[in-house]
C-alpha cells in the first residue's frame, strides 16, 4: 500500500516563501511520478507542477510564472515544491500524487495520478 503525506504548510504573509514536502513509502519511491495539484475553496482541483522519475522534465502549471521550483530527493522518498512570492489567489490546499506509469513526460491531469495525500493548508495573507 503506497502512502503519501504532505508537510509545510501554514500562512504567510504575501511575498513570502513556503517550502512543500511530500512523503512516499510503502513502494520504491523512484518508480514514482510526483506531481503537486490545489484546490481553492469553491474552485476545482487544479495543476500546479509536476517531476519525472530521475527529477528531469518538470513541468508547471502556465499561471506559475516562474515562482514554483519543484524536486524530489529519491533518497529520501521525498519530493518538494519551493514556493516564492506567494500571492493571496494561492490560497488552497495542496496535494501531493503519484503516479506509477513510468511515462516519460509527467502528467498535468489528476486522473493520471493513483496515489494522494490528505493535503496541506496553504493560506497567503494580503
């Protein structure tokens, strides 16, 4: 049974950073695609990023614009998402997922992914 639990959350003012972790265990991490998603109060599940198998070809989500970095540590079962000038619309809570299909090119939709976490609070103070 895979388990995946989210750390890092909490609130921060806008401007601010938060660092995401999420943790894997009960199969080999590595045979993982990570992805991280959110969902906004009122809003649907949405993208946010997305790491391959040895950490190569991450993807992020169009609105990001470059203030997300996401990892993953194999030796750790963990993967990460570095998140810097927080604005308040990225209030919601974060889930991180794995997916087992070995693809190449890591998913952006959440049917793609089998395996997720109960989520982490993220609120950005204006």
């Amino acid at each position: 049974q895979v388990q995946v639990a989210e750390s890092g959350g909490g609130l921060v003012q806008a401007g601010g950073s938060l660092r995401l972790a999420c943790a894997v265990s009960g199969r080999t991490f590595s045979n993982y695609i990570m992805g991280w998603f959110r969902q906004a109060p009122g809003k649907e599940r949405e993208f946010v990023a997305a790491i391959s198998l040895t950490g190569g070809s991450p993807r992020y989500a169009d609105f990001l614009k470059g203030r997300f970095t996401i990892s993953r540590d194999n030796a750790k079962n963990t993967v990460y998402l570095q998140m810097n000038g927080l604005k308040p619309e990225d209030t919601a809570v974060y889930y991180c997922a794995a997916d087992p299909s070995w693809t190449v090119v890591p998913g952006t939709r959440d049917f793609e992914y089998d395996y997720w976490g109960q989520g982490t609070q993220v609120t950005v103070s204006s």
